[in-house]
C-alpha cells in the first residue's frame, strides 16, 4: 500500500492496496506460468474459485515451514529507514527452479499488505517464481492501479544473509506486478502472521519476530520501569466491501471499460480502535505509509492547514489533501499530538464503504513509540510516546535514519524456534 507525497522527502504514503480480479485480460503467459516445479509439489495446492460471482480464479494453499537457529524464540533482524521514514529489510529469496540461486533483496516492510511478498516485474525475473495460471489481479490504490499474477517462490531468508543466524521461511506466495515499474519489493502482512508477535524496535533500528520466547527475555531490552506498555485489541480486518475504497482511482486496463468499477473488494488487514475528539475511529497499521494518517472519511482539523501536495504510487499520480488534526489522535491511554492527516483529493463522501476502516495510520506516527503487534494474544502494545513530529521530519530531512541512542547487539539471540502452517494465499 504506497503512495509518495511529494513534500520534502518526509511524507511517502502507501495506501492501502486491495486485489480484485481482472476478467478478460488477454495478455501473454509469462515465463514462469508453467507446470508446478518438484521442489513445490505437495507444498502447494491449488483449486478452482469464483470471483467476482462468475469468473473463474485460482487460489493458492502453501504449506509454508518457518525455521532457524531452535536455541531461542525471538529473532532479531536489522532494519534501516529510508529518506522516506519506510522500512528497509535485506533478505535473500530462493527461486522454485532446479539451479536457482539465492537473490540478494533489499526490500519494504508494509503491515498495510495483506499479502506475503510482492515483486516488482524485474526483481521477479531475478528470482524466478512459479506462476499460477489464474486471471490478471488488480491492485488498487489512492491515484492508481497495479495488474499483477500470484505466485510462489521456495524461500525468502531474513537475517544472517551473509552470515549465521536468521530466520529461513518456504515456499510462500508472492504477488508479481505484470508492469514494468520501478520500486523495491514489499514484504506484507502475511509473512508477519507467521510468528507469535512483531516488535518494531526503532531506537535499535530492529526488527523483533516473536516465536515461543519467554518475555523475561524482553526486560533487558525494555525495562517495565522505564518502558511501560499501554494495551489495546488487535482487530482483524477480514471483509468484502462493494467496489473499491478509493474513488476516483480507476485507471483504465486492458479488457476494461474505462472507469468500471469492480463488483466486490477483498481486505484482510489489521487495526486498531482510536478516537479524535470524540469521533470513534478504527484505524488500520500501516508501516507502509510515512505520513501520519490517511483518512476515508472527514475528520475534524485545524482551520487553515489544509493544503493540496502532488502524490505518486510508481509511475502514477494524483493530488492529496493535508492537514492537521485539531484534536489529538487518541489510543487507548496513548495521545499523539501535531498529527498531520491526509485524503484523496475529491473524495467527499461522509463515510468510508461499509466494512472498510476510517483511517490508516503510518509510520510517521508509529515511529512516535515502540510498537509490539501481538498476534497469538491478539492484542497492540504502544511503548511510550517518546518522538514528537518534528523529531522524525528533522531526522528524514537531515537524511539521518539512524536509531537516536546507540545501536545495542547481542541482548537476544537471533533465532527463532521452528514450525509449520498452511497458509491460504487467494
């Protein structure tokens, strides 16, 4: 889910990006659209569906196997920002194919994508996924749209590329963009619903997955006394909403009427309740948007902040409006101040489409405290408030995405215990 806002390198937006099928697009099969490789065969499973109430699709089962060093159960995994405020992982990625070697990735991390692994056309052709022979998706977004076909890869590794230690997860889907667009590949949402729990470490520049770990563990590095956590539900997102979150956002595709809408939208996202003066929010996390907050539905803000910025998601664009909140942003006993919130320009509507959530909150306001998604407990924790806003605008502008205090290694080993899931990717 991205979308870049043209303001002084500091705010890039990814929104929120939902797939719908693209019927009748007649477009040549791709090179990896061939027979199920062995190393995929029984790890892979797909079946007829219907989508859109009468085209025909086909979804994808991956049996995905998480494993590494089986001594501890929290790997940690180093992270930069970029001039942007995103999140920028090294992984290697294994291709299905007899003598595929491992590639060298740098790539996003977007907790606003549902998915697992989505890769741009030429890094695809670097690693060489299996493709499913299923119809063109799209995936939509604020000023634009993207066609893309799903697939699987053998393995994606985080963590000890070059070296020891890590963690090791395959085969899992991906999304491959059929366009030949720019940008780096994005690890989503679904490879985080692998592990017990995600702890964003900004200080370190760290990313934490959870496994089964004893929390002791974690005092070290967040001591009680000086790091106290506020609680909230974790609320899974999993809906159908009719035609598509984002008006005005429909690029004509080929097979396709210009502007025809799509009958239904898939979302499977995460959020959480907020409240700006008295208006009850829920909020999806969204790691993959450096602004503040992108918002559905009018909010209330302060008189006279509003501003158009020129927005682009690769090679499209489109405008969008700023402002500031007139009220902070509340969650549960965590309040955020100067929060600057965004929405598509034209979009007038008084409420987002049913089911969908009201705002999506990115990591210019994530970044504020230590953020911990808990998904078998099912819950969000919010470390302190300990960032204002023009801490992290001095930062990016600075071109300074180093943690404030120094880097600290070694407080927790870096592994995590293994295990095996079946995961759906439709």
């Amino acid at each position: 889910m991205k979308l870049l806002v043209s303001r002084e390198r500091i705010s890039s937006w990814l929104a929120v990006g939902v797939a719908v099928t693209l019927a009748g697009c007649a477009t040549p099969a791709p090179w990896g659209m061939v027979e199920l490789p062995v190393s995929l065969r029984g790890l892979v499973e797909t079946e007829p569906t219907l989508s859109d109430g009468q085209n025909p699709a086909e979804r994808l089962s991956v049996a995905t196997r998480v494993s590494g060093e089986p001594a501890s159960g929290i790997t940690v995994i180093p992270f930069r920002l970029d001039n942007s405020g995103l999140i920028v992982l090294e992984a290697q990625a294994l291709g299905p194919f007899d003598g595929a070697m491992p590639v060298e990735l740098e790539m996003e991390l977007d907790t606003g994508a549902a998915g697992w692994l989505y890769l741009p056309r030429k890094a695809a052709y670097a690693v060489r996924p299996w493709l499913a022979s299923s119809p063109v998706f799209l995936i939509r977004g604020p000023v634009g749209s993207a066609r893309t076909r799903r697939g699987v890869i053998a393995e994606l590794q985080l963590g000890g590329v070059g070296g020891d230690g890590g963690v090791s997860v395959g085969p899992i889907p991906i999304v491959m963009n059929e366009d030949d667009r720019p940008g780096r590949p994005v690890l989503g949402l679904g490879f985080l619903r692998q592990f017990r729990g995600v702890i964003f470490d900004w200080e370190r520049n760290e990313l934490l997955l959870l496994g089964e770990f004893d929390e002791a563990e974690l005092a070290g590095r967040f001591p009680p006394e000086t790091h106290p956590w506020a609680e909230v539900p974790l609320v899974t997102v999993q809906t159908v909403i009719e035609g598509s979150p984002f008006p005005g956002a429909h690029a004509a595709q080929p097979g396709r009427a210009a502007g025809a809408e799509s009958k239904q939208t898939r979302i499977d996202l995460i959020a959480v309740e907020a409240e700006v003066d008295g208006h009850k929010l829920l909020a999806i996390l969204d790691t993959g948007g450096s602004g503040d907050m992108l918002a559905f539905r009018p909010l209330p803000t302060v008189e006279g902040s509003q501003r158009t910025q020129r927005a682009f998601s690769l090679q499209q664009s489109g405008e969008l409006i700023e402002a500031e909140l007139a009220s902070p942003l509340l969650i549960g006993d965590r309040a955020f101040h100067n929060v600057h919130v965004f929405r598509v320009s034209g979009d007038e509507r008084e409420s987002p489409p049913a089911g969908f959530p009201d705002v999506a909150i990115g990591n210019g306001l994530l970044r504020r405290c230590t953020l911990w998604i808990d998904f078998e407990e099912r819950v969000v924790r919010f470390g302190p408030v300990n960032k204002s806003r023009e801490d992290l605008i001095r930062a990016i502008k600075g071109g300074n995405s180093s943690p404030t205090n120094p880097r600290v290694t070694g407080d927790l080993p870096a592994s995590v215990s293994s295990r095996s899931v079946r995961s759906p990717a439709g």
